[in-house]
C-alpha cells in the first residue's frame, strides 16, 4: 500500500513561514488589483492569477502536511484571507472556499484523503454544504443524484464535497453527509449571474447517478460535534470546530475588501479632490472627510479583532483536549454576523466620502461594494440568525433556529 510518506509533494519546497506566506501574498496585490476588472467580465479568476496565488502555497494551508500541505493554524487562514481580499474580493472568497474544503478533506478518514490527494497532492477542492440530492443505498456507498447551487471555485477544482441525505437499503434517510465526489464526474452548469462576486464562478454542480463509496462520505450531525472521520487524531488543526471554521472563513475576505476600499480612498484623498457644491477645494481638510474616515477605520479595526478573537478561540480549542463549547460556538456565529455588518458599514462611509463617482465603472471602489453587499449576504453570515442563536445560548434555552452550532 503507498503511504502519504511515499508520495512527492513537489509544490511547496520550502514551507513558507505564515509572515513569508503573507509577504508573498502582498507582493501579489498589484496583479490581483489589476486583474479583478477582467476576472468580473470574464466572471471567473484568471488562470494567470490562480497559477500565481498557488505559487506562493496559498491553497494548501489549511491540506495536511502528511500530504505536503502547510497545516498553518485558522488564524493564518484569516489573515491570508484578509491580504488576498485587499486585492480582489472574489480572489479572496475562491481561496478561501477551497481551502475550508481542503479542510473538510482533513475531516474525512485517510482512504478518502487517499482518493484525492494521492495522484495529485495539490488537488483542489470546492463544495456545497446543502444535501441538494437524491440518493439510494447499495453496497458499499450511496448513488447520488441531484444539483448543488454557488459552488465557488468550482472552475479551478478537480474534487467537490457536496451535502447529501444518507438512507437506508429501504430508502429511510438514517444521516446527512458530505460527500467527496470527483469534478470528472460531475457537469457545471453556467448558472452565477449576480451583481458581485462575479469571479467566483459559483455555479452549480449536477451528479447524475454517480456512486460515492462509505468511507468518503462525511456525517454532518456527528462533524458539528467534533466527530470527525480521520484517523489522525494528534493533528490540531483537524481538531477545529466544524461550524465556527464553516462560518468564520466566509468574513476574512470581507475585511480584505474593507481595507481595500479604505486604499482607493487614501490614495483619492491625496489627489485634493473638492467637494461639488461647496467651498471645499480639498475634501481631505472637510471635518465630514475627516469623521467619516475615522469611523470606517476603527469600525475595519472592530471588525479585525473580533476576527483574530473568534480564530484564536478556534485555535486554541483545537489545541486542548476538549472540543469548543456551545456558548463559544454560538459566539464565533454572532463574531461572524457582526464582522460582516461592521464591514459593509465602513464601505458605505467609504463610498460616501467619494461621492457620486465611487460608482463610476472605472472606479474599483463599486466593484468592492458589490462583492461585500454581496459577500455579506451569505446565509450563514446573516447577522440577525446569529444574533437570535447567540441570544437563546446565552438565556439557556435549549431550542434553537439550526443545527449549524
């Protein structure tokens, strides 16, 4: 039998350290910048920039480093998130959707990690979390039918994980799954027509009678519980909790474009552009400039630090020998609601102090507004659910609105 020992891993050499990684990454941010025009029109990312993002190891940070990935902790994922995010948005939101998927196949047990990585150990993997399928049970898996909508990355992937009912020889659904089913063996249909975002090719993944065996299937009840399918225990980082990993990547991009928006704006602001209508030859010295800009600022800043909270608890508690609470659990999805509101709040102060030409075509300042609005949008980020989960973990009560805790 080869052993992951036995297996090359010829795409990181040298293992960047996460300052070298995030180094990389910022050396990157002029071609992402000038790429994300082009990447919207054509709505995907360039090939160009994903061969360039997975030259620096970016896609492998969270794959196992029996496998020749990087194995970095969550708080690297979030920060890695946030630089790519000051450069496109819907880079930013690709990479961070394959490498939580990446994750996931951390989760499953070896064979099934095996599958995917053993003849290409820099395989890719994009997924949908919804059991959009139809199945039947025969010997040895399930047979699976069924389409997956906003599949993000799903142009620059080879593998997907995609949530399915499990039943029964009798048809009786017994478990949810995630199972892990080969791009070659699944249709793309063209299908993410959206007003930002645009490049993630979110599309939708149709499997037509395809056979996915047990052992690369995943049980979502037992994974939100810290049951995970691998054999290989001692690794932290396939200790995280399930839920808090699955909504808290989907906020470090949004950071990302925050502070991006926050440089189209300094660097406006050095120009001496007037205020229309005013006496304001420079708006830099208008006191409506000046709290506005304060304001988006310390509003990314409240953003950031909730963000590094949430992933040091993540981290942390995958580092003891207990799995992260309820209370916690419920806190990191409040942390995630809260990160993306206060990131659309400082963008809309930051569109403000441009005014009217924010919105210009040529003008980025739109293009990441509409990825946020958008981003933001998300169902699991959705500010208000996390509150009320928050709010009835906090008053005790034992039922909840969903059982992504």
């Amino acid at each position: 039998m080869t052993t992951t020992a036995e297996i090359p891993h010829p795409a990181i050499d040298d293992r960047p350290s996460a300052a070298e990684l995030l180094r990389r990454l910022a050396d990157l941010r002029p071609l992402l910048r000038a790429e994300a025009a082009r990447a919207e029109a054509d709505r995907r990312v360039p090939d160009e920039v994903v061969e360039a993002l997975r030259a620096t190891g970016v896609f492998r940070i969270m794959q196992p480093r029996r496998w020749g990935g990087l194995e970095a902790d969550f708080t690297t994922f979030m920060e890695v998130s946030e630089e790519i995010g000051r450069g496109d948005g819907s880079a930013a939101w690709v990479t961070a959707l394959m490498n939580v998927c990446c994750w996931m196949v951390g989760l499953f047990p070896e064979q099934a990690q095996r599958d995917v990585w053993g003849a290409d150990p820099e395989a890719r993997v994009c997924g949908v979390l919804a059991p959009a399928a139809r199945v039947r049970a025969v010997d040895g898996g399930q047979v699976v039918s069924g389409s997956w909508g906003f599949a993000s990355g799903s142009a620059h992937a080879q593998w997907a994980v995609l949530g399915i009912p499990v039943v029964d020889a009798a048809g009786a659904q017994v478990d949810q799954g995630l199972a892990l089913i080969p791009m070659s063996e699944l249709t793309v249909k063209d299908t993410w027509f959206v007003a930002g975002l645009r490049a993630t090719a979110s599309n939708t993944l149709v499997a037509d009678e395809v056979f996915v065996p047990a052992h690369r299937i995943l049980s979502v009840p037992k994974a939100v519980e810290g049951e995970y399918g691998t054999e290989h225990t001692g690794e932290t980082l396939y200790r995280s909790a399930f839920v808090p990993v699955l909504a808290l990547i989907l906020v470090g991009p949004q950071i990302g474009m925050a502070r991006a928006a926050l440089d189209v704006v300094m660097e406006t602001l050095t120009k001496r552009k007037p205020i229309s209508y005013t006496f304001y030859e420079d708006s830099a010295a208008a006191p409506t400039t000046q709290l506005n800009l304060a304001e988006a600022v310390q509003l990314i800043d409240t953003a950031h630090l909730h963000a590094m909270r949430a992933a040091a608890d993540i981290d942390e508690w995958a580092s003891s020998a207990q799995y992260m609470d309820r209370l916690t659990r419920t806190r990191v999805r409040m942390d995630t609601g809260y990160i993306a509101r206060r990131c659309r709040e400082a963008i809309d102060l930051l569109v403000s102090i441009g005014g009217a030409s924010s919105f210009g075509e040529k003008n980025p300042l739109q293009r990441i507004w509409r990825d946020q609005e958008t981003g933001s949008r998300h169902a699991v980020v959705n500010p208000s659910i996390a509150a009320e989960v928050y709010g009835r973990e906090l008053l005790g009560q034992q039922e909840q609105v969903t059982a992504l805790i």
